[in-house]
C-alpha cells in the first residue's frame, strides 16, 4: 500500500504539477528513503518516527539544507495524502525545518567575467560555439539545463529575445543582449552546420558530433576556459547565473524584473542576491572608512 501511496503522489506530480522529471525523481527518493526505514504503513506515520529520521540522516553528515530538502519531500507527501482523505493527519505539520545559515551564492566580478568570456572567444567552430553559450549564458542568467536544451528555435537574433522553457515546463522570454547576439549570430553563420555535418538536430547548441549538447560537458568546458582566463575559483554554468543576477541588481536592476529573468516564482529567492550585493558594500565600507 506504500508504494500505491507513493506512486499516486509521484503520478500528481508529473501530471497536475507537471514537474521535471528530475525532480520528481529527487521526491520519489527522499520518500522512499524514509519509507524503507519506517517499514509501517504510511497512514500509521508519528512526528517521532520523521523526528528520528531526521536525526539519522544528521548523524550520517548529512548538512542542514539537505536535511530540509528531505523534510519539504515528506511534508509535501502527507499533506497530499490528508487533501485525498488517505491519512487522518499530517504528521510533519508541527515539525520545524533545520536551521540553515544564510549561504550566499558564488559569482564572479565583471572583470572575471570579460576574461571568461574573452578565453573561450576562438574561431573554430567549437570556439565559436563555446563564445555563443557562455554569452547567452551569462546575457540571459539562464539555468544550465535551459541552456543546452535550447532549440533553433528559441533565438530570435532580429528582436533580441530568447524563449526559454523554464521549470515546471514554464516559458519566459528573455532578452538577449548584443553581444551575446553577435555570439549567436557568427556560431549559426556556419560554425554550427560544421559540427553537425550531414546530421539533423533541432538543438541549438550541438557536439563536434552533431549530437546535443550535455550539462556534463558544457560543464567540462567552462572550467576549461576558466582554467585558460587565469580564474583560480571552482566555477559552475550556476556562476555565471548568479553573476548575472548581482550584475544587474548592482547597477540598480529592478528585482521584479530580475525575478522575472530568472524564472523564480518565488521573490524571496531572488532576494538573496541582494544580500550578496550587500556584503560587497560591507567590505568596501570597512576597507575604505576611516572608522570601518
């Protein structure tokens, strides 16, 4: 009967919520964990046993912000086993969440940035592909996987936007900046038809063998060039994302439009690049004030 529970749910998730598949798998296994534990039936469930799960999983090493995540998996579970009339209550529903401290999100500085984006800026083909990416990467302060799932499609160099199927399949148009438009525009002139070959493909942004791009190696490539820029930090395609966000919020962005850039439902994510933004401020006033 637990599995029955935990399929309904993941079905809810795929179909009315209509969330990525990645993430429905991250729920069906944060569940599933505790349900091979407790070993009960999923109606039987007391605060104690999600309490002692918890605590495990802390013994385990496991830190703060993933405790939370597996709690939110739970939580979400029983509150919609009790909307379907399946439990007679929630048993996370006077739990709290794990303490986190504040993590503010690694970026780099606009010089960082133009040495990026000046070592992946040759002009072969792969160059000319790894130019547009980061461009359009860093214009747009677009997720990783939205990236190299982006379609032909999706570019429209003449108006300046891209189309950008975000989570939960939500599409936003984003404007694209001119150089990354430049970027764009030599990488389809024929840099990508090389690649392809006598291949077909629909995605924009292709392998040198014709094949769609992959996070793992878009990743592999933007710690390549980083490594070629001279940047000594451990950077991600998410780098540039939050540099994107404390760039334009540094120059006086409005955060609605920044929340709206980025695809977050929710402000309170957006927020925290303000307070990004306001540690730098910190460390200027306490370099620079005589009573800092």
């Amino acid at each position: 009967m637990q599995n029955e529970y935990l399929d309904f749910f993941l079905q809810y998730l795929t179909v009315e919520r209509r969330l990525a598949e990645r993430t429905v798998a991250a729920y069906a296994a944060d569940i599933a964990a505790f349900l091979r534990q407790h070993r009960g039936a999923a109606t039987a469930v007391q605060p104690e046993d999600i309490r002692r799960h918890l605590e495990r999983l802390r013994r385990a090493g496991l830190s703060p912000r993933s405790r939370a995540r597996r709690l939110s998996a739970l939580r979400s579970f029983f509150r919609f086993l009790l909307a379907e009339g399946l439990v007679e209550r929630d048993p996370t529903a006077l739990l709290q969440q794990p303490k986190m401290g504040r993590h503010l999100p690694a970026h780099l500085s606009p010089d960082e940035v133009d040495r990026l984006l000046a070592a992946a800026a040759t002009s072969d083909p792969v160059g000319l592909r790894n130019s547009a990416m980061l461009q359009t990467l860093y214009a747009c302060g677009l997720r990783v996987s939205e990236l190299v799932n982006l379609p032909v499609t999706a570019v429209q160099l003449e108006r300046g936007f891209v189309r950008v199927m975000g989570k939960g399949s939500k599409e936003r148009v984003v404007p694209l900046g001119e150089e990354a438009r430049h970027a764009v525009r030599q990488y389809l002139a024929g840099a990508r038809a090389r690649l392809l070959g006598n291949r077909r493909s629909e995605a924009l942004f292709v392998t040198r063998r014709g094949r769609p791009m992959s996070r793992t190696r878009f990743w592999q490539i933007i710690r390549d060039c980083a490594l070629r820029a001279g940047i000594a930090k451990r950077l991600s395609p998410h780098v540039l994302r939050h540099s994107f966000a404390t760039h334009l919020l540094a120059r006086g962005a409005d955060l609605r439009a920044v929340q709206e850039m980025l695809g977050h439902a929710d402000i309170a994510t957006t927020q925290i690049y303000t307070h990004v933004e306001g540690e730098r401020l910190k460390t200027i006033h306490k370099q620079f004030h005589p009573r800092g």
